[in-house]
C-alpha cells in the first residue's frame, strides 16, 4: 500500500470540501475505526520485523499529515460558518477554582451526627481536660485499679495549686457523669471528641485520637436495643449490609460488657490481611451501664438502664477508606487531605 | 496467654470438636482467642483473657469449666473431685516452722506445708511435655509441680528448702511483711535487687528469702541436694503484688495471677492436689505440718437476682429453668427462691471475685447463652426530637463555607515547646518539645504550610480545636481555662496582596452568621497575647472586633520567605455568643437610587477607613452604601493618595432630585473639607 498515493488523494478530496458533514465523512474514511489508517495498521501484522519498523515510520508520518490536515481543513470550515465571529475555543483549561476538602475524620464525625440525630440522638461536646474524678473514679475506676493502668495518661503540671488532679481525658466516657449530673432521663447522647493517651506511636497508635461515645438511658433499654440501634448505624455509614457480632468484653463502667465486630468490609468475611484472616475487624468497646456509674451521677439506678459504647473514629476512617497509618490525620499533609 | 488443647481435655470431653470449633467458641463467649497454631499432636491457644476473670481464668481448669458450661456438658473432673483426698498429717522429726505475718492486711491467707525426704529428680516426660508446650521451661519435679499446678487450678505457688531456711533461723521463723528501702535480695534468676519499701518480702534469720508473689529467692531455692521442703500456697493482696512489679520494674506468672486478686480458698485445691500429684511421681508423702494462716475464711456471697431484670436487661425472654441451668454450669449455687418463683438466691463461687451483684449475674446468663442469639430490635421510645447544640451547629456552618472557599479541613496535634506562665504544662510530657497545652491554632496551621510547600504553592488550610490557658483566682487556686478555637492560614502564589483576600473571606464567614458590625483595628504592640509577636508580622496585623468585642486577629504570618503567608484566629465561643440568628425581612426600596462619584486626595498615612468613617457620618440618612472602586498614590499626586467612591442615594418615601442628591454631595463635600482632605472634581 503506497501511503503517499493515499495522501495525495485525501489531499484533493479535502480541497472539495463543502460541509462540516462531509468533512466528517472523510474523517471516518481516513481515521475512522475502519478507514484507511486502520488498514495500514492491520497489514503490519504480515510483515517481517525489519519491514515492519520501516513501514512503521512511515505510517506515523502519514498519521500526523493526514490529522494537521484534517483539523485545518476543519478550522476553515467553522471560520466560513461563523464568519465574522470572533474564534472561541471551548476546549482551553478552565479557571482553577481552588477546592477544599473535609477532614476526614470530621466527615465521619458529621455522617454519625446525621445518623444519630435522626434517630433522636443530641450531640453533646465536653472538656478534654477535665479531672482525675470524672475521667476514673465515676465511672466505678478507682485509683488502684488496673483498668488504669490500660489508659496511661497525661496528667497536668502544678497539681498542688489545684483542688483535685486535672489530666487530658483518656476516653469520652468522661463527659457520662458530668451530663448525667445536670440532665434527667430519659436521654440518649453521642459525645463526639478528641481524646490522649501516654503511649508510644505506630501506624495503627497515636496518642492522640478521635472518639464518639454513645449514652442512651430509659425505662427498658436492653442488649437487644444495642444490637438493632448499632446495625442501622454501620450500614449507613458503610453503605452495605454489614454483620456485628458482640462477644464478651471487660470495662469498669458497663455491666455487661462487650466487644463488638464488624464483619470485614473488605473480604466479606472470608479472610483476609485486613481482619487478619478472621473475617471480623474490632471496631468497639459497649456495655450496658454500670449501676455505680448511674450512682455517681445521683441517678436512682433501679429505675433506669441503658447502653453505652465508644468507637474510634479514626478507625472507622482508616477501614471506610482504606488508609493505613493512622498518623497520617494529625499530619496536615495536604496531599493526604486533599483526599477526602 | 497460651493454654494446650490436649491438656484441657483432660477435664472435659471434647471429641469431635477441633481446636479451631473451641477457640470460635471461647472467643463469642468468654475470652478472644488470639491465635490457635499446631504443636505436634497439639494445638497451642493463645488466650486473652479479660482483666475481670484474670483472678480465676489463667489456668486449664477454669477454661475447661467455661467450655463445659459454653457445650452443656459435664466436665470430667470437678474442682471438688481434684480435692478429694485429704491431707493426712504425719509424725516426723522435723521441727515446725513458726510463721510471722506482720502485715495481715497484704495478706489474706498464708497456707504452707512442710514435707520431708522428698526425692529431687528430673520430671515427668507428660510434666516437661505439658510446661513446653505452654512456654515453660522444665527444672526439677518440684519446681515443675508447682509450676504445673500454677497453670492447672490457678494457684500460684512456691517451695523452699527447709534446711536451708533453718540454717539461716535455727528458730525456724519465717516473717511476711513489707519491705524497708535499701534492703536486697538475690532472687532465683540471680538478679541482685534492691527494694524501695512497700514491697511484701519473707524473711528467714534477718535475711530477705522471697519477693512474696512474684519471686523467690535465691538462697531458699530448691536443689538436687534438697531434701525437706516447704510447699506454699498463699493468698496476696492484689493491689500490693501490682504496685511491687511496677517499683520493681519485673512480673512473673505468678505475679501475673497475684495482681488482679485471687481466691483465698484456691490454697485448698492446689495444696491437695500437689500432694496427689507427688505422689504419683515419686511416691508416698510425709506432710509433717500444715501451716495455715488464714484469719478470715472468705465465704460464697449472696446475690438476689429479680427474672424480669435478668430479660429487660438483656433483650430475651429466658425461662426460669433456663437461667438456673446456666447458672449452675458455672459452679453458682441456685438457692431456694421466694417471691413467687420472679426472683432466685444465687450463691456465687468464692473464685468468682468478679460476681458481686445482679448485673453480674445477667453477664453470664447472656454470654453463655450467647449475644448471637439475642436479636437485634430497635428500642420503643417515645419520639423526642434532639437537644439542639448551637456550637456544633455553627462549626459544621463555618467548615462548609470555608471548605466551599477552597480551604482544608487540618487536625494538628495539641502540645507545644512553648511553655509561658499562662500556658497548661503537662507533668509527664511524651516528648521534650511537647511540654505544654497549644494556647492557639495560629503556629501549628503555620508548620503546616511549611511542610506542605515542598509540594504546594497555594496552600488554604483551617482548624478547629481546643486551645487552653489557665491563671490564678483570688483563692491563688489556678484556673483552667478551655476554648474552642478556629483559624485559618493562605498561601498565594498569584502576587496579590493575601491579606486582603484573606479579610474578604473572614468578613464573609462572620457576615454568615448574621453580624454585621465588624470592624479591623489596628493591633498593638500592647496586646498582651505572646502569640502575637511571636507567629505575626506586626506591621500587618488587625484585631477583629465586633462592636467593642475583640474576636480575633488576622494578620501576616511571620517567616515565609518568598511568599507571604496570611492567617487568622477567631474565638468561637464569641462569634457564637455574638451571632444573630433571627432576621427579619426587609421590604425592597420602591424608588430608584443614585449614584455619585467622588474623589478625595488624601495625605499618604489616611486610612480608607478613616475616611468612610467620615463620609458615613456626614448625617445624611438617605445615603445607603459607599463603596471604594479606586485607591491611587503616586508622585505625580505629590505622594497623596487617591481614593475613589460610589456614593448611592435612595430614599424610601420618593425618588429623589438631581437637586436634592447635590445638596447631600455638598454636605458630605464640605464635612470632609474640614477634616482637611482635598476633594477631585
Ligand atoms: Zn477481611
């Protein structure tokens, strides 16, 4: 096939031109899908390699020829219809209109205050320093206890001048008795929050992060309640069905006590290196409240029960997302935030 | 914690049920199980068990009984029947240990037995196999014995060699009491350690033989040369053994158990059964005395638990019958109930420290009858709409319009090295550069472009968060004080002046929340916040005030070389207190309006504020807005400044003349004239 042959005939043919609907005929006879192009390609297929490199060449070469062709043939065609006009091109870049991005955390956060808050939930936000007393001791952790032990924390300089220990809260759990205090049940609450603990940092530890607690008291609130309340709560924040699963766990403040499940988001349960092959990630601790938690509060704890439960969510985050180094949400990079 | 599957099937059926069946059992109904990996004929579980049970669970037996209760089965063996045997005394010719507790409160019981000519040899092939398989290491046959024992029933154990004990007290007194500061002891893996006080201790002759319920001693260890020995089983406060592995910097296993409390009545079964045990190895026993200090026997305790409690609570409709023969499984005595059969008397075992009161009870019905089965239900309450919280509301409005402005959302961490006497300092900091709570958003946000301009030239960030400062009351009490802060950093690469986009986009967002009187001051030198002088540059630095209300800064950032870096700070708990949130309509102008230009030459330092000011104060109500269109200084202009309005007319009650807009012109001309400006025409 004698390509320059080829070219001079698109030459001539395009120099007849009337219309942008001819024009677009010969488009398609020349670059089309099956036009002329298209065959030159097809045929390299019978070639030897050294003829093939040749030929290649030479069909490049065509190529551009034939599209500069093409898209003059195409500029002259428009200047005669729009004469006059002046020349716009709708193709050129847009204007940069800066656009910014949510934390991610944040984003959870207000995905649970949606949910929650349709459910009837109030969105409560306390101190992050509060004392020693709310932090531990209302909610049944006394000092000796090992509980304390799990939760290092950072405790406050210059105590002596102070009328009681101040530290940074180790989990929202301490905004239950201050609310409990001053409110009436029934009641039900998310208290979502920063929280610190003293420990040493990896991909999966900070010593800092983001938790939402969840109170929910009334005359007959059982396990049962916890259970349908948490399911509606994962499906819409993971947009699918999703299992839990509840076994047995230990904290001074509720009684009972669990862990609670999810079935993996990634694998569906069947296994893999994100549930690390048990087809369920930890995702929180919950119970149904302590009846000296309710005591510390001044409630009459026979007449009252309820559930609480307390979630990272920046765990939530990193799962939803697939992020794998929790360090990255405090890190301000910009090519991380940029993300979400 | 590791447990062996083949050694808990000594105590409970489990044919036909694999290791994997039992570990998914464990873990929906006592502990996780972390990991099962095989170990020959073996399987080897990796147990968590929960800090509650870790007075009763860190041993085979107890996890054999949660899986006869979890199966519905009868264990093999029963605590009752591995105590069967009683110890039968014997004359012999050693003469008795005297036994001092100086410190009773640290120590519930302290059993013992003294055992003659005892034959010290190598253990038992199932004994070492047993140890090793759960990570220990085999020594001699009593020492494996007491380890064995340790990891069946749950009893820690120890045993020293009576002569050697003797050659230190030819009296033969053995003292258990807390340590003084200073004092040592070689401890049976030959570390030399020296204790603060406070930590409990046995002592033989003046000298420290053993760290009570964490270690032994050295100089009373057991050797191929013992002969006669001390067996003891002893009960120690919890709390005491704790804090001794924390001073002392070392745990054990047996400390492991210690710390979390144990059953004083445990020292029965586990001195029972070691003697049966021994027995067995090396034949018959000579137990000459018994050693029983034990001022306070504990007794089972009763728990009331109300049927209807037990199913509210937990979401199910459990039958009596049900209930008891959970109960039951677990070794609870269910006594006689009253009250029409709605309620029973539980009698827990005295192991089962963690059972004190109904809900704890209602914890075990439910996970052994198994969460699984509990069925998720939506709770029937009466429809209340949620507490309305402003704050929130107010910060998701100010994170929607800054994100639609193009700025992102950054969450930086709370320390600080910059310690002042206002600023909250942390006792035990995590690091030397993060001794101190932030006392503002303004340098974090400023680290923030810093470590993102390696990738970035335009850079829109903002946070929000806790900031905190404290001061003295008049009680010379320190007061802390927590905010809710937010601030905003830019970064533009394009040359114009950033502060000006900058204070476009804060009177913007203050402006959403329905206040209008906001004003830029110049901010002083004097302004007491450190903050200031250390993150701006003053020259370009205002106060964002609302009335006479100060409500933040806004300002340049300091040390960016190349481009500038603008910022702001704003108290939130102000701007909420301040916002407007209801507005009224008001109705469109029906008349036309006017618009006028005017040009003033003004000396360079005037302030276009300054001259607004004036213009709008020039009494003219029919004036409704002045705007800046043009703002010109050069040399031509003698270095004055040029500064061009549109001031527009209207009135609600007419259209107004052209006669009557020259009459406000000339009011507004001449009143600047005085102030000494040069009006353009
Ligand atoms: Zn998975």
């Amino acid at each position: 096939m004698d390509l320059s042959q080829i070219l001079f005939q698109a030459q001539k043919e395009a120099r007849e031109l009337k219309n942008i609907q001819q024009w677009e005929d010969l488009y398609r006879k020349y670059l089309g899908k099956k036009g002329k192009l298209s065959d030159a390609l097809v045929a390299l297929k019978d070639l030897t390699v050294e003829e093939r490199k040749k030929q290649g060449q030479a069909i490049n070469h065509f190529k551009q020829e034939l599209t500069q062709l093409l898209a003059k043939t195409q500029d002259q065609l428009r200047g005669s219809l729009k004469a006059g006009q002046r020349f716009f091109d709708v193709s050129s870049p847009a204007v940069k209109i800066p656009q910014g991005h949510g934390h991610p955390i944040m984003e959870i956060r207000r995905q649970m205050e949606e949910i929650f808050g349709s459910l009837g939930f109030s969105v409560i936000e306390g101190q992050e320093v509060t004392s020693e007393y709310y932090n531990f001791d209302a909610l049944n952790i006394p000092g000796d206890h090992p509980a304390r032990d799990a939760m290092d924390t950072f405790w406050l300089g210059q105590n002596n001048q102070r009328s009681e220990s101040m530290l940074l809260r180790t989990h929202t759990s301490a905004m239950q008795v201050p609310y409990m205090e001053c409110h009436q049940p029934p009641f039900k609450i998310i208290i979502p929050g920063m929280v610190y603990r003293y420990e040493a940092t990896d991909a999966s530890h900070d010593y800092q992060f983001y938790q939402l607690e969840g109170l929910m008291i009334d005359r007959d609130i059982s396990i049962a309640n916890f259970k349908g309340v948490i399911d509606v709560v994962f499906q819409r924040i993971f947009n699918r069905q999703i299992k839990t699963r509840l076994r047995p766990g230990f904290f001074p403040f509720t009684e009972p006590s669990f862990e609670i499940d999810l079935s993996c988001v990634k694998c569906q349960g069947k296994g893999c290196t994100l549930c690390k092959q048990t087809g369920w990630l930890e995702i929180m601790g919950a119970g149904m409240v302590h009846p000296n938690v309710l005591r510390s509060a001044k409630l009459d704890h026979s007449g009252w029960q309820g559930f609480a439960f307390g979630m990272g969510l920046g765990r939530i985050a990193m799962i939803k997302w697939g992020i794998d180094d929790i360090r990255l949400f405090f890190s301000g990079d910009l090519r991380f935030l940029k993300q979400f | 914690m590791l447990f062996s599957f083949n050694w808990l099937k000594q105590y409970i059926d489990l044919t036909n049920i694999s290791a994997q069946k039992v570990g998914e059992l464990l873990t929906l109904h006592s502990f996780e199980v972390e990991s099962i990996k095989k170990n020959g004929s073996d399987w080897i579980l990796d147990i968590d068990v929960l800090a509650n049970r870790g007075h009763d669970c860190r041993c085979h037996l107890a996890i054999a009984m949660e899986l006869a209760a979890i199966l519905e089965k009868k264990p093999k063996q029963h605590y009752q029947n591995l105590t069967s045997q009683k110890i039968a005394l014997a004359r012999g010719k050693l003469r008795p240990i005297n036994i001092k507790v100086q410190s009773n409160k640290q120590v519930p019981r302290y059993a013992a037995l003294v055992i003659e000519n005892i034959k010290v040899a190598a253990s038992p092939k199932w004994l070492v196999g047993y140890l090793e398989a759960i990570g220990g290491r085999s020594i001699n046959n009593v020492v494996d014995l007491t380890n064995y024992i340790m990891c069946e029933v749950g009893q820690p154990m120890h045993a020293f060699d009576y002569d050697k004990i003797l050659a230190l007290s030819p009296e033969r007194e053995m003292i258990v009491r807390l340590s003084r500061q200073g004092e040592g002891v070689v401890t049976l893996d030959g570390v030399e350690r020296e204790l603060t006080a406070g930590i409990l201790v046995i002592e033989a002759g003046k000298k420290l033989i053993d760290l009570a319920g964490i270690m032994g001693g050295q100089v009373s260890e057991i050797g191929p040369e013992t002969k006669n020995i001390i067996l003891q089983a002893s009960c120690f406060d919890g709390p005491t053994i704790r804090r001794a592995t924390k001073l002392l910097g070392h745990r054990t296993d047996a400390s492991d158990i210690y710390q979390h409390n144990i059953d004083p009545n445990l020292a029965d079964l586990a001195l029972g059964r070691s003697i049966h045990l021994l027995k067995e190895m090396t034949g018959p026993v000579r137990v000459v005395q018994k050693i029983d200090f034990y001022p306070e026997k504990k007794i089972a305790k009763q728990i009331k638990l109300d049927l209807a409690q037990a199913n509210s609570l937990l979401g199910v409709e459990l039958s009596r019958d049900k209930i008891i023969q959970i109960l039951q499984s677990l070794d609870f005595v269910v006594q006689k109930s009253n009250s029409g059969g709605k309620s029973i008397v539980v009698l827990a075992p005295t192991r089962r420290l963690d059972v004190v009161m109904p809900e704890d009870l209602i914890e075990e019905i439910g996970r052994i009858y198994g969460y699984k089965k509990i069925p998720a239900k939506m709770p029937y309450i009466n429809l209340a709409l949620p507490e309305i919280n402003q704050q929130a509301a107010y910060k998701n409005q100010v994170r929607r319009s800054l994100i639609n402005w193009g700025f992102n959302e950054t969450i930086n961490y709370v320390f600080t090295d910059k310690s002042s006497s206002l600023a909250l300092p942390l006792q035990n900091p995590i690091a030397k550069d993060k001794i101190c709570l932030r006392m503002n958003l303004i340098p974090g946000l400023a680290q923030n472009i810093k470590n993102n301009l390696k990738y970035f030239s335009a850079i829109r960030l903002f946070e929000i968060g806790r900031i905190w400062c404290q001061n003295l009351n008049q009680n010379k009490q320190l007061i802390i004080h927590e905010k809710e802060s937010l601030a905003g950093v830019l970064l533009s690469s394009d040359g114009k002046e950033p502060f000006f986009l900058l204070k476009g986009f804060v009177e913007n967002l203050i402006q959403s929340f329905g206040i209008s009187d906001i004003w830029f001051d110049d901010a002083l030198a004097k302004d007491e916040s450190a903050f200031l002088e250390n993150d701006f540059n003053v020259r370009a630095l205002a106060q964002i005030k609302i009335g006479d209300r100060l409500l933040g800064y806004c300002g340049e950032l300091r040390d960016f070389a190349g481009s500038i870096a603008v910022g702001f700070e704003l108290d939130l708990d102000v701007l909420t207190q301040e916002t407007i949130s209801e507005r009224m309509y008001e109705p469109l102008a029906k008349y036309p309006s006017s618009v006028r230009d005017l040009a003033i030459l003004a000396p360079p330092e005037t302030k276009v504020g300054q001259v607004l000011a004036e213009i709008n104060e020039s009494n003219v109500l029919e004036l409704v807005d002045v705007d800046l269109f043009d703002l010109y200084q050069g040399e031509e202009l003698d270095d004055k400044k040029n500064l061009a309005f549109h001031l527009i007319f209207q009135s609600s009650k007419k259209t107004l003349t052209d006669r009557e807009v020259d009459i406000f012109m000339a009011k507004i001309i001449k009143n600047l004239q005085e102030k000494g400006w040069e009006i353009r025409r």
